[in-house]
C-alpha cells in the first residue's frame, strides 16, 4: 500500500499506531570535520531514524536527536489515534522532562499525518508557501582568505546569505576572518555570525563571554553590517542578552539549544532577541514549535529554526516554515568538503539540495516528502 492508499471505507480516524520503530546508524568519514563548537575533530556522524507505523499499512518516518529514554514507552502511543498530535505532544514534553529529548517521534507523525490526509506538511501547518530561500551556514574555522573563497563558492551556488562561524580563540581574529568575507563579496551576501557562546560540549570548559566581551564584537559586526549576531552570550544570560539587543543594532539571535517552550516564552517576553531560533527535530518538534513561531510573529520577531541535524531534520524545519512562518531565510548546513550532502544526507534517498538561486521547493509529496536509502541505513546500522 503507497502512501495515498487507504483501505475502502477507511477515515483518517481509524488510522492507528501499530508499532513505533527507532534505529541508529553512524557513518564513518575521513578527512575530519572540524566544526568550530567543538574542540575534538569529527570522524563519524550519527543519525537516530524514527518509523511510525500504522494498522493501515503506512509509515511516517523522522530524524534528529538520539531519543534517549524513550524505551519503554513505546506503549503510550501505540494503539492510539496517529492524528491524535497534541496528545502524542504532550507525552513527549513530559518524556522530554524526565529523560531525553525525543522530539524526532514528533517528526515522523506529521509526516504520517501527511500520508493519512494526502497533502504535504506545509499545506496541513497554514499553506503560507511552498518554497523556502535557504541561506548557507558554514561549520569550519578558516583563515580569512579561505574563508572569502568560501564566501565566493556560496554566492556563486545562489545563496542569498551566509552565516560565519566564530570561535578562533581571540574576537579579534574572528573579525579578520569577517572583514575579509566582506570586503571579497561586499554586499552581494548577507551575513551572518554565530558566536557559539549559548552552549558547551560535555568536554569543553571555556566560560562564555561577558556582556562587554560581546558588546565589544557586536559595534564591529555592525560597522560590517551583519543582519544577525548569534548565541553571544550564555544561553541562562536573559538580562545580558536584553541589555545588549538594546545597546546595538544588529539583530541578536538565539534559542537554538533551548530546552523548554516556557523558556521561548520569557525569553520573548522579556525582549531579549530579535530571531528565535529553535530546531523543531531537536525542541518541541513541529507541534510544540509552531506556538513558538506564532508568539514571535505576535511580537513582530524573525522565526528561523536553527537546524544542523541532517537534511530530515533541515526538511522538517522547512515545512515549519513554509507553513506559517515569514522567515527570510532558513539554515542550510554546507561546508564542503567537510560537511557535504553527501555526509550530512546520508540516510536519504536523495538529498535535500537547493535550486540555482537558493531555494528549497517543498513540493506537494504527502508529508515531509524525503525517503530513505534503506542499503545505506543497513549499512550504517549500529546497537
């Protein structure tokens, strides 16, 4: 049975959840990736797959974080309505409280919701647009005339914008990295910073900065005319990050590793960013996210979901967005050769790749619209 089949007589509400079905993969890789967040150099990328099965024979599949602690509970959903989403929401916000976060499962229903109905994500979350201009976000520390090149090969490839990483020991040096982007392309891209202050991986111990420190980086970032500053200061830092988007111009961006929806809802309604930006595949899926996204348009802010999972994950971001959010651009992890598709999608059937100018059609396939490279998830299968 294909995903627009239905058994004769059949609604949507009989469409029940038979089995839910997590799996882990890893794909190996040389040379490394060494993502400036992170201080050990990457040889391997993991994916964690989500099937969603029906008693009617259809799947809904989704990807993202590990869904550590969701064994176990496989019970509260199965046997239940599949379009029962603000129910399954609610269960996996009380998981995400005492385990992990286990949001994919989240994904993988909308994406069931689709099939069951016949219509595609973006069409069933408000139908705004089809298609979402993606800008390029680079993962890789370079010296600033590579990182000009950089800038160069990502105009030419049709993005509109390009967000630079930050994170080479002293601002300083970060801002030669900057100068030298902006005076390569001048204003032919947007650009973008990402500070990485918010977070720490487990094994790195450097304190983030002060509020001087980042008021200092955001007087140059506007002298550069960077549309947004992202993740300057701790992520707990509301008061620091408020007295900074009051004291600069530039756009300050945050909330990618935010955990909670209450915690988007202060740090909204306490005026402390410009541009949300929570990735549906890692906080709140698309259920708990889309009340986030409708808050920041209620209070006149950029709604763009970070997003540096694999294509599953930036796919499931788009349908966000495409749905109901205005967003100017949305984050397309590319840093090639590093971070390619062909690392980044590996799980896929095909990979989700943007037009000449930029683009990502969304499409009118039922649900999230991806499929997966079964040989390839076999391969790659760990556990």
């Amino acid at each position: 049975m294909n995903a627009l089949q239905q058994p004769a007589g059949a609604t949507t509400s009989e469409h029940r959840i038979a089995a839910v079905e997590v799996s882990q993969h890893r794909l190996d890789f040389q040379p490394p990736f060494h993502a400036s967040w992170d201080t050990k150099p990457r040889v391997s990328f993991a994916a964690t797959i989500v099937r969603v099965r029906t008693d009617t024979g259809l799947v809904g599949v989704g990807s993202g974080d590990l869904m550590v602690g969701f064994t176990g509970h496989e019970h509260l959903f199965v046997g239940q309505d599949a379009l029962a989403l603000e129910r399954h929401y609610r269960l996996l916000a009380n998981i995400d409280f005492h385990y992990g976060r286990c949001y994919p499962l989240d994904l993988a229903l909308w994406d069931l919701a689709g099939k069951i109905t016949g219509q595609p994500c973006w069409k069933l979350l408000g139908g705004l647009s089809r298609r979402v201009r993606a800008y390029a976000s680079s993962g890789t520390l370079r010296d600033p005339g590579a990182m000009a090149e950089c800038a160069e090969r990502m105009l030419a490839a049709g993005f509109p914008a390009l967000k630079i990483r930050f994170h080479r020991g002293d601002w300083r040096d970060d801002i030669r990295a900057l100068e030298a982007v902006r005076a390569r392309v001048g204003t032919r891209l947007e650009l973008m910073v990402d500070c990485n202050q918010g977070w720490r991986m487990p094994w790195d111990t450097a304190a983030p900065w002060s509020l001087k420190d980042a008021l200092g980086v955001a007087r140059e970032l506007e002298r550069l005319g960077v549309y947004w500053m992202e993740e300057p200061l701790y992520r707990g830092d509301r008061a620091g990050m408020r007295a900074l988007r009051e004291a600069v111009d530039v756009r300050i961006a945050g909330g990618e590793m935010t955990r909670q929806l209450h915690e988007f809802r202060d740090l909204i309604v306490e005026g402390c960013l410009d541009v949300i930006q929570p990735d549906a595949a890692l906080v709140g899926g698309i259920t708990g996210l889309r009340r986030v996204a409708l808050m920041a348009q209620e209070h006149q802010l950029v709604f763009t979901p970070h997003t540096w999972t694999n294509g599953m994950g930036v796919t499931a971001n788009a349908h966000l967005v495409g749905g109901l959010a205005d967003a100017p651009w949305l984050e397309y992890p590319y840093d090639p050769p590093e971070w390619g598709l062909d690392r980044r999608d590996f799980m896929m059937a095909e990979p989700l790749a943007v037009d000449a100018h930029g683009w990502i059609d969304l499409g009118d396939a039922p649900g999230l619209g991806y499929a997966l490279d079964e040989a390839m998830l076999a391969k790659t299968r760990v556990g």
